[in-house]
C-alpha cells in the first residue's frame, strides 16, 4: 500500500478525503476540532509541495431536507482557516458547474472544500451506496486521491472506496499510517500482558470485537452501563441501571467461556442520570441506577493495569454526560498517564472523553475512529484502506 510519501505530488491537483465528522452543539458551534487538528499534516505536506488542495468529508447522517442546514461543513471550513491561516474556498455544492469553476480556477497552494458529502444521500443514497457515477466524477476533479478519513475507512463509500476505484495514483495520507502504525501491532503482536478496557453502553456494536478480544487479550475490564449487562447476565441485582437487552444471551455465553472478563464491585448509585446526590454501594437496589464505577472498582480495574504492557481502552466507565459521573473514567486516565506502557484509547466517546480531561498527550495513541479501530480489533480487513491496496 502507498503512502503519501510514496507519490510524486509536485504541482498536482490532489483530492484529499478526510475526516471532519466533528461534534458541533445546538448553536452550530464545534465542540471538539481533535479531527481538524490531525488532518493538519497532510494539508501542510500538500502545501509544501504546491499541491491544488480539494477536500472532501462527511459530517454526519443526512436524512431529511432539514439535514442540509444543520449539516453545512461552511463552519467546518472556517475552522480549519483559522487553523492554517489560510483561506479556505468553502464550495457549497458537491457537483456541478459551481464545483467545477472553482476547481478549474485554483491556483497553487489553494484550498477548496466541498459541501458535506452525504448530502448526496438524500437522492438514493448515492454516497453511502458507493454510487460509481458519482465516484467517478468526484475522482475526475484531482490528478491523485490520498484517503486521509480513518474513521470511515470501515465504509465502502464513494468519497473514499468509489474514488480510490476510479483513480491511478492513490496513497494514505499521515493520520491513517499513524492509526494503521499504532493499532495493528496491538492486534497482531501486543506485549503482554495485554488489557482491554471496555465501556460505554451498547454490546450489540461490540459482540464480534468482544469475541475476537477474548481470544487475544489477557484481561477485560468492563465499566460504564455495560457493566450492567454483564452482571445482569450472571444473576446480580442491576435495578434501574441501563442494560442492553438483546445482548444478554451474548454476555452468557462469553461469561461461561472465560474467566478473562473482570466486572465492577462497587457503583456509584443514583436514581436519575441528572441527581448529583449518589450513593456508594457494593449492592444494587431495584431502584438504584448504576452510573459510575465506585472506588473499589477503580483499585481493582487499576490492579490489572500496573501489570499491564499494552491496553486498548473503548468506552467510558459512567455517564460522563453529567460530570459526576465522569470520576470512574477520570482516575482511570490518571492512573494509565503515569505508567510507562503502550496505551490506546479507540476513538468515540472515549477519546472525546480523554481529549477534553486533557490526557491527550499522556496516551501512546488516540485514534480518530471509534467503528473503525474497533472493526481492525475484530480482525476485519477495512475496505477504505483495501481500496488503496
Ligand atoms: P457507546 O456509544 O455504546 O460507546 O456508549 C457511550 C455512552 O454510554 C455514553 O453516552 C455514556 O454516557 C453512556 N454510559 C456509560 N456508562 C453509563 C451508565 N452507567 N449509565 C448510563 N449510560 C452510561
């Protein structure tokens, strides 16, 4: 597989897809531009090498007419201006005369940006649904394609797969070699022994990452509402705690084939997510929500880790949402930063979670995609990076 450094880029006009799939709040503000940020290394390899620079990316699910206006990547391109402090030529169209024009008329080191990819979906999913018309034109725009979009390298989409079929000259961009650098070691040759730290609060997304885990790691740590599915499954009282249900048969069978799996002792007990006032107990009641790891557990999850070389870390320990709750997954950031060990976080919540704590640096590695590096971890071949291959 190319990487960007194996490509003569000189003066070429490259099609860049990358990952701006970034949180934004209800005033149309972005929380979290961690995904900007890391595209910065490839933009700037690009500048330097006088690249005409065309930018592609999704921003969310785009459903409904009503999409169009909340999921603009205008903010998204302004951000990343003032991130290079350099115009961004926001295009708002994916195709057509407007696209074109503004393309034909680039000059060197310029950088456009199109409209949100996925406003395609809403005329028959042509976006998602890898439509190769519209592969073949968005590839039409550039000399090279670099997919730089690890948190959608999971997707057979037409910004990254369609166009990476329709062109010659094809490369990863910096942050998928970087993802690809930290995560496939852990998965083909982790040093032992090796924990997995898993929370958040669906199973069903996770079932075949769980399978293919239990066979290589050492331990499993699981927190957050997971927890509850788990202890659920082995006949302990969880009372009002959030529990996926349709995973239960799943969390059974996986308590009965290994002893790998360690589970909470203690909870921070509630009886709403939005009561600041918990109780600390080792017991359940039928009315209680579990909504944070207690402090016994916190000791027992940090016991596995100081005899931990390696530790992939997806999904956090409690409700974060409301900071209370936010200590389990806080203390247990802490403890990794002090440690002298490989330690990586597999994007989503999590990442989110351990960006704005502020432990960014402290992990070996945060990835950008959640779906993506937990599908790496099931043992999948991911066709974004297939079609670069
Ligand atoms: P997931 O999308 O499955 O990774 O789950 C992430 C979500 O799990 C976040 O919104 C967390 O607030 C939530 N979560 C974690 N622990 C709990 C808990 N104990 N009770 C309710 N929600 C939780």
């Amino acid at each position: 597989m190319k990487k960007i450094t194996d490509l003569d880029l000189k003066g070429k006009k490259v099609i860049i897809r990358v990952d701006y799939n970034v949180p934004i709040n209800d005033k149309g503000e972005i929380v979290d531009d961690n995904r900007i940020r890391e595209s910065l290394q490839t933009i700037n390899y690009c500048l330097d090498n006088d690249c005409k620079i065309i930018l592609l990316s999704h921003l969310g699910k785009v459903k409904t007419e009503e999409d169009l206006k909340k999921k603009s990547l205008r903010v998204v391109a302004e951000r990343l201006s003032e991130l290079t402090n350099k115009e961004v030529i926001f295009v708002g169209a994916t195709r057509g005369d407007l696209v074109n024009n503004t393309i034909s008329n680039m000059k060197a080191k310029d950088i456009v940006m199109l409209e949100n990819t996925r406003f395609e979906d809403l005329d028959g999913k042509k976006e998602s649904g890898c439509d190769n018309e519209l592969a073949k034109y968005w590839a039409s725009l550039g000399d090279v394609f670099i997919n730089d979009a690890f948190g959608t390298c999971h997707r057979a989409h037409a910004s990254n797969v369609g166009i990476a079929n329709n062109i010659k000259e094809k490369a990863v961009g910096f942050l998928v070699q970087k993802e690809l650098d930290n995560l496939l070691p852990i998965i083909n040759e982790p040093a032992r022994p090796f924990t997995v730290i898993l929370g958040g609060a669906k199973i069903v997304d996770k079932i075949e990452t769980i399978r293919n885990l239990v066979k290589k790691a050492d331990y499993i740590l699981v927190g957050g509402a997971m927890a509850y599915t788990f202890l659920k499954a082995k006949g302990i009282e969880t009372g009002k705690s959030l529990i996926d249900e349709e995973s239960l048969d799943f969390a059974k069978e996986m308590l009965s084939l290994t002893d790998k799996i360690i589970l909470p002792v203690d909870h921070l007990a509630s009886d709403s997510v939005d009561n600041n006032n918990y109780t600390t107990k080792e017991e359940l009641d039928i009315n209680d929500i579990g909504l944070d790891i207690g402090p016994k557990t916190i000791s027992l999850f940090e016991s596995y880790i100081e005899k931990s070389k390696t530790i992939f870390w997806n999904g956090p320990m409690g409700y974060y949402e409301n900071p209370t709750y936010q200590n389990g997954t806080k203390e247990l950031c802490d403890y990794i930063s002090k440690l002298d060990i490989t330690s990586i976080v597999g994007g989503g919540d999590t990442a989110s979670c351990v960006i704005n704590m502020g432990y960014k640096d402290k992990f070996t590695h945060v990835s950008t995609g959640g779906g993506a590096s937990l599908e790496l971890l099931e043992g999948k071949d991911l066709p974004g990076i297939g079609a670069i291959k």
